[in-house]
C-alpha cells in the first residue's frame, strides 16, 4: 500500500463499514487531492479496525495526511510518522478521528498541517473519544494543536503519554486536553 496517488479522496486504503486488521503493514507515501492521504476509514459505530505493529509514513493530502478513523479504531505498537495535510484550512498532518480511538505504544512524530489556520498537526480529535495510552506525541506541526486539536464535544484521554516538543504548542484550546500543556 506505497506510493500511490489519487486525483479525489484516499491515496492509500479505504474501508467501508467492513471490519479491518493491519498486522506488520505499511501505508508509506500515498498521495490524495481531497482526504486522507494514507488510509480512510468509513464505519458505523459498532464496525472495529485494529492496527499492530503498523507504519503511516509519509503521506499527504488536502486533509487527514495520515489516515482518518470512524467507528472503533485501534492503533497499537505503531508509528504515524512525516504525514502532511497540506490545504488551506488543512487539519489533521497525522490522523483525524471521528468516532472512537484508541492509542497504545505508539509514535505520533513529524506530521504537518501547514496551511496558516491549520490544526491538529498530530492528532485532530473532530467529533468522538481518543484514548492515547503508553504513547508519544512529538515534534509535529500545525498552527494550532501542533500535538494535539481538540474540537468542542469532543474528548482526548492522556494515559502515560508524553506530548512534548510540538509546534505551536502541544495542544489546543488550551486546558481541552488534562494533562497536556499547550
């Protein structure tokens, strides 16, 4: 799932309301127009995707450089490193979530949203729960959230995991996330 490219949505992967599982995969330097440069997940809440030991790098798109995540997406032992969401406006460098997220021992490092009114260079949180357990979150960029944006309604959860080194800050609004200094 490398180096491919699209003229619409999704350079990489797309699931649609079917269950998932990424063991010891890569999504390696896709690029996309609109959303999600690596991988989208499209799922009712009940439909889970797991990631093990699984490598986002490099990635680019409008929106969502990484991957965008819906329904119940788990992510562990992996990295999400040097996506980019690269549109005016442009959200998400790492990963957009949309439903239910969970985050253990993994790296969220080196992911931009470049544009000048940019969030969530790391992680943008739009509309559900994100739960980052054991994990990173570092030296990512956006203009606001660098590590982390949290929209309003929507929660992120910092078990163990450090968010340093992020540009602006780490994360935002400020005092959204507990325990992350913005």
């Amino acid at each position: 799932m490398n180096k491919n490219r699209s003229t619409d949505d999704v350079g990489g992967v797309f699931t649609n309301n079917t269950p998932a599982t990424f063991i010891r995969s890569e999504i390696n330097e896709n690029v996309a127009v609109g959303e999600a440069g690596g991988l989208f997940i499209v799922a009712d809440p009940g439909i889970v995707t797991n990631f093990d030991r699984v490598e986002v790098k490099g990635n680019v798109a409008a929106n969502a450089g990484g991957l965008v995540t819906s329904g119940i997406t788990t992510i562990e032992n992996s990295s999400i490193t040097k996506n980019t969401a690269n549109d005016d406006g442009g959200v998400g460098g790492g990963i957009v979530n949309l439903a239910t997220l969970n985050v253990e021992n993994t790296v969220i490092k080196e992911n931009k949203a470049t544009a000048a009114n940019s969030q969530g260079g790391g992680l943008y949180n739009d509309d559900g729960t994100a739960t980052l357990t054991d994990s990173k979150v570092v030296r990512n960029e956006a203009a606001d959230g660098g590590g982390i944006f949290e929209e309003p309604g929507s929660t992120v959860d910092l078990i163990r995991t450090k968010v340093k080194d992020n540009e602006v800050n780490n994360c935002a609004p400020a005092g959204a996330v507990p325990g992350c200094i913005g």
